[in-house]
C-alpha cells in the first residue's frame, strides 16, 4: 500500500513538471528571440531532413569504399595482431563502424589524422581519398546546411509578423522620443511652439545639425525645412506639428511621395487644359457677341 501511495505521488508530481513546462512554453510566445529561434528550427525540420539524406549516402559511399579496401587488406595478411591491422578493425571494420568513424571525423569527435593514418599501409591513394572526403565534407556539404539554416532562419524572420510590428514601434517611439527632445531643446522660451529664429539658432551648432542628421532629416535647406513644418503659414510650429512634419520628410523621398507627385501634376494638368479650353469657349462667345454689336469690329 505504501509503494502505491508513493508511486501515485510520484506521478503527480510528473504530471505537475509537465503542466509547468506546458506554461513556460506559452510564456516562450512573448519572448521574441526565442519565438524566433524555435520557429527557424522547426521551419528547418524539413531542409534538416534533406540535409542528412545527402549527408548519410556520402558518408555510405566513402564507408564502402573504404571497408572494401581495408577488408582486401586484412585477406592478404597472415595475422592480425599487428597495430595497422588492430586500428583498421577498430575504425573500419564493418559497414556501421565505417559510417560512425566518418561522422566522428567531421563533427569533432575524432581526429581525423588517427582514422586516416592506418589507410596509408593499405596504398597512399586511400589517404588522399580520405583527405578528399573531410575537404568535401567541411567545405561543401556543411557549409550548404548552414546555408540553408541561415537562409530558412532569416525567411523566418521575415514571416513573423509580430516581431515585425514589435521592431517597428519601438522604431517609433524611440524616434519620436528623440524629435521631441529636440523641439524641447529648441524651444527656449518654453512657450510650447517653435519660431524660424529658434529653429534656426539651434540649428546653428553643429553636434545638433549632426544630431538631427541622424533622424534622416535633410537640414541644409533650414528655412525651406521649416517652411515645410510650419503647415498653418504661422510662423510659429507647434510639437504636433514638428512631430507629424518630420515624421512625413523622414530619409529620401518614397514611392508613394512620387506616385503622389505624378498623380498631383496630373490632376493639375487636367485642370489647365479644362480651364484652356473653357476660356477659348468663352472667348469665342465674347468675339461672336462683339462681331454682333460692332459689325466692322476686328478680332
């Protein structure tokens, strides 16, 4: 009775660790590094699956040839207490040993000189072959798996939408806590708006020129700068004004600014040749009113 009650205990135990775990793995969701690193290994579970395919049948070639040689070697020798016939045995002598000794070999378990260095009593050829299967393997075939990893890594990263909208406002609260920092240095008279001469006197010293340089804003045009700010013609810019300017004139020009262009100076074009062609109209009717009253009058 008393093992059942300890048994029972333990188990519960158990099941407690695993709800514990079940509630890490949700508290996993909100850490954004992390999320990150789990979706990129189990987006890769697939491109992994291929990459030890290829891995495995090259290492199943290089294993067959190198038992076939090492098997023929151990036919034509009368004992096989000899040190070269022990380490063949040890490093080659079946078909699993093979494959384990050329995993060993490229992933740090084993030195690949030690499992290369008996292959040379059998002919020098097979240690070049052995050179030429780490050289293969290292600068090949690992590299390209961590090719893919990076590569299905960095498309995770891009498909994951709420790192991305995270990334973006802190983005922006971060750059409109430093355009606020900068309108409140500005604003001398603490008067909670921005005049030309204040802009342009703190505009004067040159770490806050290089300052606001690093906010993407283009300041080597100041006064056309502030113009663009000052939306009302007050002279007089307020935080929400400087704030939602600087956040529309931030870095180079987009394309949707130049989409808008074209489609302004479109408009405006239209615009030009209805009013063109409604004053030739009107002007007709003024010379056909004029030829009425004033026959000999000439156009």
């Amino acid at each position: 009775s008393t093992a059942n009650t300890n048994l029972t205990s333990a188990r519960i135990v158990r099941l407690v660790r695993f709800f514990r775990l079940a509630r890490l793995t949700r508290v996993i969701r909100h850490i954004g590094s992390l999320r990150l690193v789990l979706y990129a290994i189990l987006e890769s579970m697939s491109s992994l699956l291929g990459c030890f395919l290829i891995i495995g049948l090259t290492q199943y070639l290089f294993a067959v040839l190198f038992m076939t040689a090492v098997a023929e070697y151990l036919e034509g020798v009368s004992s096989l207490d000899c040190q070269t016939c022990q380490s063949l045995v040890y490093y080659f002598g079946g078909l699993d040993r093979a494959m384990v000794t050329l995993f060993m070999v490229i992933s740090g378990g084993l030195d690949w000189q030690d499992a290369s260095e008996p292959l040379k009593n059998i002919h020098w050829v097979y240690e070049y072959i052995f050179i030429g299967y780490v050289f293969l393997m290292h600068f090949g075939v690992l590299n390209v798996v961590v090719g893919a990893f990076v590569a299905t890594a960095t498309e995770t990263a891009a498909k994951d939408k709420q790192a991305l909208v995270n990334y973006e406002l802190v983005q922006w609260e971060r750059y409109t806590q430093r355009i606020r920092e900068f309108f409140q240095a500005a604003d001398t008279d603490k008067s909670g708006t921005l005049s030309w001469g204040e802009f342009r006197q703190h505009l004067e010293d040159r770490k806050v020129k290089a300052y606001f340089q690093t906010m993407d804003l283009d300041v080597s045009q100041a006064h056309v700068l502030f113009e663009l700010l000052d939306e009302d013609g007050s002279d007089q810019v307020t935080i929400d004004e400087f704030l939602d300017g600087c956040m529309r004139l931030k870095g180079a020009a987009k394309s949707i600014d130049m989409n808008m262009l074209t489609l302004m100076n479109k408009r405006l074009l239209e615009g030009v040749k209805t009013f063109a062609k409604r004053s030739e109209e009107r002007f007709a009717h003024l010379e056909s009113a004029l030829n009425k009253l004033y026959p000999s009058y000439d156009a």
